[in-house]
C-alpha cells in the first residue's frame, strides 16, 4: 500500500485524484474531530482513504487502488447503525433518440402490384394515420380508402381516416413498418399521412403538415391525366417537378402513366423517459456531532445546487465552510457541487458535512443550463434532525413518492422559495442566449429576446421557460409557463388579465340585416353582466353573409349593417365601458376577377393585388406567391404574408380600421393558415389592447376514443402563441375538447393532466389561454361541435372560475336559460378578482367529479360526484350552485 504525507495544510498531489479530498477532510476530521479514536474511511475516486490521528505527526492519507473507494463508503452508511434518515426520490429525465421514418414505393420482386411502405427505425407502438383524397374532390384532402387497401389490423376513424398499426419488418426487429396496396390507375389523387406513438401520444409531422404522396397531378375532364409519369412525395418528402402541361399531348390514358418507385428518408426525434433515483443517507457523527449526509444518483454528471434552512420556512442559506469539492458559491445564495463519478461509471455521488443545529438540508439538480430536477415541482428537502416530529412529516410527504418532471422548473405555482425565484432569474438570462433557428416554426432569437423583454417588464411575476418534450420534426420550442402571481400587467395578448368576453352575434345575426342596431340597444346590459370585451363580426363585404369570405376589405357594408352603423355601435360599446374586438379574416380573400386561365385569383377594390398575393402551393387558385407559410383553406385563395406589399397593406387596413371604426383590438381568423410571426408584425404595427387567435385543429384520438394526455394538441397552440411572441392570445381549444369528453362520458379525471395540472393551455400558458364552451362555429345553428347538451354550465363553471381569459357565447345569454346563472359566476369572478394567472390547485380529479382550489380564495366541483373542500386555517362557505356544479368562498 502507497501512502501520502499530508501536512497540516491538507496539501494534496493531483495524481494521487485525492486533491479534492481537502474539504471533506476538513470538514470530518477537524481539530475536534481529530480526537476520534477508531478508523474512518473516505473515498475518492480509487482510492481508499485511511485518516488516523497522530498526536504531533502529520495527517496520513493512504490510497490504494485495488478497491473501489465510492463503494466503500456506500458500504460505510449502509452498514452503519447510527443512519437516522435514508430515503430515494425517483426522479425521470427525458433523453432524445434519433432515427428515421422512411417511405418507398416499389413492385413486390419488381413486378406486379405496386405498394406504399411506410416504416420508423425507432422502437415503439407506432400507428399510421392515414386517408385518401380522390380526384375531382376538391371539397377535402381526407377520405377513408376503399377497403380492398386497408392492411389488415386498421381501424376506421370517423369517416374520414384509418389508422393501421405499424409491425416489426421482416428480418429486421429495429424497423417497424406497414405496407399499402395501390394502383395507378385508380381515382386516387393522394394519400395523406401522420405518425403517432401511441406510447406518449405525440403525432409526427413535417414541419407542422400532413405527409402527402400524390399519385397523380391532376385528371382532365376527359380522363387524361397530365404530369403523372412518377410518384412524388409532397410536402413532406419530395416536391413534384414542375411541368409544362401546355406540352402534353391530348391522347394520355390512365394506362399509360409510368410509375416509378422511389425511397425516401425524414429524421425524426423521440423523446423517452429514463427513470434514475437519487439516494440521501444521514447519519450523525459521534465525535464531532456533525451531520454526515451522503447523496448518490444513477445519473450521469450532476451539478447539486444546494443550502440549508434553520426551521420549517425554508429560507435557503449557504453553511459555513469547508464545503465538499467541486464547490462553487451561486450569488451568495447557495452552493453548487459537481458530484464526482462513481468508479463503475453507474451514476455520482457526494458526501456533505453539516453543522449541528440545522433543519434541513435543501437541493436541487442540474443536469444542464435548460434542465433541472425537482421534487413534485418544490426543492428537495431532507431533514437534518432526528426529531420523530420532522421524519414523521417527511414520511408522510413522501410515502407515495411520484417521478419527478425533468422539464425545467416544473409548473408548481405555489413554491416561494428564494431559491426558486434566484432559478427562475438564472434561467430568464439564458434566454438570451438560445441560438436562433432558421425556421418559421421555431420561436427565433428575436422571439425569445422580445418575450424576454415583456416578462421583465411584469414586476413582480416569475415564468418559468423550459424546453419542451413534445417530440417534432423540428428544434426543441421554448414556451413560457406562469408561476408566481402578481396582479395581471396590461399586454396586446392579456388585455388587463381580468377581461370577460363576450361573442356578439352567432351564425344567423346577419339575417337582421341591423344586427349593428340590435347590438347597440343591448351594450349597457352587456357591461352590466360584467363583460370587458365585445367581439364583434367580420366587417367587411363578403361572398358569405357571415363576413368570413371577404372581397374588398375597405368596403366596410356588410350583412350584419353599413359602416355608419358600425361606428355608431363601437361608439355605444365605448361609452358603456366595454372594449371592441374586431374580427379580422387574414388567411384568405374571394378575388374580383379572374385571370387569363379563368382562375379567380386578381383581387379588386383599393387592394387590388394580382396573383402574386396568392399562395403557391393551392392547386385551386394558381398562385405566383411564396408557398404558404401554413395549412391552406381550400375554399378561397389563400393570401401570401411574406410578400412585403401584403403585410404592408394589411397593416394599413388594420390600423385604418383601429382609427376610423375605433377597434381596441382583434379577433383573428383561421391563424392555421399562417405563420405566427407574421401575426407579430401586425400586432406591432396596430397596438391593439386585446387579441386572440383561432388555432382550431384535431385533438388526439386512438381507435375513435380520445387520448387523455393532450400534449401535442396544445403544443401546437403554443407553438404559434410563441411564434407572435405572445402578442395574442388563442382560444383554448384543447380545454374544449378535454371539457366535452369529460362531461359527456362522466370522466372528470381527465380534467387534470399527468403533471395533475389543466389539460388544456391553460395549464401552460394560461394567461394567453382563452376558454370558451360554445362559438358561432361549434354551436349556434353550424353544430360543428357543440357541447354536451345540458351540461354548459358545468363549463361555464370552469370556466369563470379558472385562469386564463374566458369568452361567453352570445346565445347562452340572449337565447337560453343561462343568463342569470352565468351572471351570478361572473359577479363572483369579479368579486374576488379570479385573472388570467390566477393559481390553480387541483383537489380531486375522480370518474364523477373534478374539483379545484384557485388563488387559495375560492372552491369549486363539476360533476355528480361529492366534494367538500377541508376545512382548516381557511373556512369555506357556499357561494353558488347548480346542476351538478358547486363554488365556495373561503372566509
């Protein structure tokens, strides 16, 4: 056995990998504690560490590289009899795994049918969801196929789509695939395709759109088809050539088209959980009465960022020194310590020694600048102290033990912590340093750095920002998540924090011809409800009477009454107290007339744009513009915003009708249509108090039944509120569907996600979340998606007592028995001033009931079930009740 000499300075060489022993030689073997009699032993690395005291004789520290020196600690407080506390938190991190989705098509042997594949290189339950479009079909993209192509283990959703399970290849376990029938000849012009990993619910895409693999470019009226000499894969895979049509000879037969087989690779990235534990043992030295606490995890390399606390407050604070190795102060509020890896490469591990007198010892775990572990959402908390009183509430707290999030300081709004907030600041700086994406679809530096701006500007609110692990074909996407409240500042995506809206009108109140008037005559008993906001209808001519096919957007004569009578009703709506949304339709515009190829794509009026307006990629309209920056909505051209002479007119018009007709702010169509930024742009140019976008797409469904974790949905109504850079809002469509299913089929626990936090955008961004149970759309005499008869006002219930922004549809109070009922939960929402960021505590989330506490001030159930809130320091009393819904109010 070698052995160094250590004088009284603890001076270590670096090659015998004790150097970073100093401290924690220090801190167990002080002048006091040198007095020990028996043996301890430490470890470092391979060495095992021997420390005696010789009177008068420097310390001796011998290192042996035969045994491992981590284990052998371990061993020490395993085997250890005066260990008062030892406990593992399960924690689960989230690692990315790269791989592929490929698609081909070829003849079986290179003759004979012809069949699209389909696969992944990533394990997993993966299911293709798919459909057909059909030519001549301009009405839809999706249809199912006929069956002689549905392999066999699919299953029909609705009447629109098939979804087929994909099954490990032949001769290769780590590709998974699934093959299709086609035929050339058939009238199939496409098929359309998503991925979705039915294990974490997430769908892939390409770059937010539908694979599409066309077979044939267009049929002629005759039969013909021009241009299908080849399979091409679009928008996804492979763009068609473009061809000369005019070129063609007028004799082509379906027969005659060649096909030829291609392969095609896109990667793809999935997000899996790792689960890992971190393991803290306590035990008291008898001869210095000081606390020895060993903390060892099976992660990888991890930065402990630690304190301890005095009594039950918690309040951080950095113990006197020695501190172990590898310890660096933070800001003078706490320690940060790289724990050191163990020799057999499964994790690290830390020795810390602690002063008697403390309470606790307090940490959280870095794994890198964008994630950190914590406990249920709060620090990681270990009690110093045997004190029966102090384990057994640990015990208590922790005797259900749950995975904690990896996701960068996790959405638990109640911690205060001076740690926390110290967190929430280091992470707001890195911020500034993401790299910017070239993408559209991914938050850029300027986004990050403009919302950076916003937050600083709330005075006393904390974000949390954190990388997402919803898996996509794109970078991670930060979003911000609200944790600390403060009273609500005013932005273009919030408005005051405290507005309730209300939509006024429905589909049939253009039928008037003076719905204006009819309006005017209702705006002091709109702001008598309570109401802050009005939306009004589309203003401007249409091809529909609804206004959501506009012509000339300066001609502001509608069905709905001419521009006087609109000015005179905003006017109205101002001197009772109300604001003024506009609802401005942006993704498309009816053209005027038609071009030499009799495409209706040249536009007239003051705005009189040509076909370079129009998007590229619309077969329908032809256009000569950029491709569209979004999904198209078929039934009219879609307008090109990366054109500067559209966003520079727009603009105009937009504040034209801020000044001329007095909107405060806006309502905007269809913003599936196009990108986010864009919509930054304009909320730039026209300042408006208010507005919110309508991002209505498909929720997540297997086999028909819809899927309790919503991630992707509402990850993708987040991706364009970050793309804005939260200068709008959107209307929670995910908290609509999560509603319906809930109450329809009497299952409130979907009412909380996994993270027992809202299910809808609500529960990440909800102070741009705006919930609503009924639309001109989904409800009125449209129907497209109406909620669970006679259950609205366990909606509305929700609703107006939950955060973010909720909307209120015109006929639940003008043309139902709802009036008075969603009065009085307005009044009481008013009353203890329940806001956008207002706090959300879930209490119960059961089969029959869902139930909630918001801001600690108010108590509210859904659902036949019981509930009662606990009565404690807080005293709760009924405030309002319904049909199977009940608020109290803590007194």
């Amino acid at each position: 056995m070698s052995s160094v000499t250590v004088e009284p300075l603890l001076r270590y060489h670096r090659r015998t990998e004790v150097s970073g022993l100093r401290k924690v030689a220090n801190s167990c073997y002080s002048s006091s504690s040198l007095n020990c009699s028996r043996q301890k032993l430490f470890h470092r690395g391979k060495c095992k560490l021997r420390l005696r005291r010789r009177p008068a004789a420097p310390v001796v520290i011998r290192a042996s590289s035969s045994s491992s020196s981590n284990t052998a600690l371990a061993e020490t407080f395993e085997s250890s009899g005066d260990v008062f506390f030892r406990h593992s938190f399960p924690v689960t991190r989230t690692e990315t795994v790269e791989g592929k989705i490929f698609v081909r098509i070829d003849q079986e042997n290179g003759k004979g049918n012809w069949h699209l594949t389909v696969g992944c290189s990533l394990p997993g339950k993966w299911i293709l969801h798919w459909g057909v479009s059909y030519v001549n079909d301009i009405g839809s993209e999706w249809d199912q196929p006929p069956k002689h192509m549905r392999p066999s283990g699919s299953v029909p959703v609705k009447n629109y789509a098939i979804e087929t399970p994909l099954k490990k290849a032949s001769g290769d376990d780590s590709f998974y695939e699934v093959k299709i029938d086609i035929d050339p000849k058939s009238a199939i012009a496409a098929i359309n395709f998503v991925l979705k990993d039915q294990e974490t619910g997430a769908w892939y895409q390409h770059k937010g759109r539908d694979f599409k693999v066309p077979l044939v470019d267009y049929l002629l009226e005759d039969g013909t088809v021009f241009g299908a000499n080849s399979f091409n894969i679009w928008p996804g895979l492979l763009k068609p050539e473009t061809q000369d049509h005019t070129q063609e000879p007028n004799n082509v037969k379906k027969e005659d088209r060649k096909v030829e087989g291609i392969y095609e690779e896109q990667p793809i990235a999935k997000h899996t959980a790792i689960e890992n534990s971190v393991t803290v043992s306590v035990r008291r030295c008898p001869e210095t009465s000081k606390n020895l606490l060993y903390l060892e995890t099976d992660l990888p390399e991890v930065v402990v960022h630690w304190g301890v606390c005095r009594d039950a407050a918690k309040n951080w604070e950095i113990p006197p020194g020695p501190h172990p190795p590898e310890t660096v102060i933070f800001k003078e509020k706490a320690l940060r310590t790289l724990l050191q890896a163990k020799e057999d490469g499964r994790g690290c591990s830390g020795l810390f020694t602690l002063d008697e007198g403390l309470a606790g010892f307090l940490f959280v775990l870095k794994l890198n600048d964008n994630t950190w572990l914590k406990c249920k959402g709060n620090d990681f908390y270990v009690p110093l102290s045997s004190s029966s009183s102090l384990l057994a509430q640990f015990t208590q707290e922790h005797s259900k033990d749950s995975p904690v999030s990896v996701k960068a300081l996790d959405q638990n709004q109640g911690s205060d912590t001076a740690f926390t907030n110290e967190i929430i600041k280091e992470i707001r700086n890195l911020v500034s340093g993401i790299s910017s994406d070239n993408s559209r679809k991914v938050k850029t530096k300027e986004a990050q750095e403009s919302i950076l701006q916003e937050i600083e500007k709330l005075a006393a609110e904390a974000y949390s920002i954190f990388r997402s692990s919803i898996p996509t074909f794109k970078e991670e996407v930060v979003y911000e998540e609200e944790l600390e409240k403060s009273p609500p500042k005013k932005s273009s995506g919030t408005g005051s924090g405290y507005e309730i809206v209300l939509q006024g009108f429905n589909w049939e109140s253009h039928k008037s011809g003076r719905w204006y008037m009819e309006l005017k005559e209702k705006a002091e008993d709109i702001a008598s409800l309570g109401f802050t906001v009005v939306w009004l209808p589309p203003p401007t001519e249409s091809v529909s009477p609804e206004g959501y096919m506009p012509k000339d957007l300066y001609n502001l004569n509608s069905r709905y009454g001419n521009i006087y009578e609109l000015k005179e009703l905003v006017g109205k709506l101002h001197e009772s107290g109300l604001k003024v949304l506009g609802d401005a339709v942006l993704n498309h515009r009816c053209a005027q007339y038609q071009n030499q190829n009799g495409i209706w794509n040249i536009f007239g009026g003051r705005l009189n744009w040509d076909d370079r307006a129009v998007v590229a990629d619309d077969p329908h309209f032809q256009g000569r513009g950029n491709k569209s920056s979004g999904d198209n909505f078929h039934a009219a051209p879609n307008i090109d915003h990366s054109q500067d002479f559209v966003r520079k007119d727009i603009k105009e018009w937009m504040c034209w009708l801020r000044e001329e007709i007095g909107y405060d702010g806006w309502r905007l169509d269809f913003v599936r249509g196009f990108w986010g930024g864009y919509v930054k742009d304009y909320m730039d140019a026209t300042s408006p108090y208010f507005a919110v976008g309508e991002y209505w797409d498909s929720l997540s469904y297997t086999y028909g039944e819809m899927d309790h974790n919503q991630d992707a949905h509402r990850q993708r109504i987040i991706d364009w509120i970050n793309a804005t850079t939260g200068s709008a809002g959107a209307f929670d469509v995910t908290t609509k569907g999560v509603l319906h299913e809930a109450l329809e089929r009497c299952e409130y626990w979907r009412l909380a996600d996994e993270k027992g936090k809202p299910p809808g955008v609500v529960g990440w961004w909800p102070s741009r979340a705006v919930t609503f149970v009924e639309n001109h759309d989904t409800g009125s005499t449209q129907g497209h998606w109406r909620f669970p008869g006679g259950k609205e006002m366990q909606g509305y219930a929700y609703i107006l007592t939950h955060p973010g922004t909720p909307a209120v549809f015109f006929d639940h109070i003008y043309s139902s028995n709802y009036r008075s009922e969603i009065a009085a939960l307005i009044a009481f929402r008013n009353r203890h001033k329940i806001h956008c960021r207002s706090v959300v505590e879930i209490s119960k989330a059961a089969r029959d009931v869902y139930a909630a506490i918001i801001d600690k001030k108010i108590a509210v159930k859904i659902g036949p079930g019981h509930f009662e809130p606990p009565n404690g320091p807080r005293k709760w009393s009924p405030a309002l009740e319904g049909r199977d819904y009940k608020i109290w109010e803590s007194s």
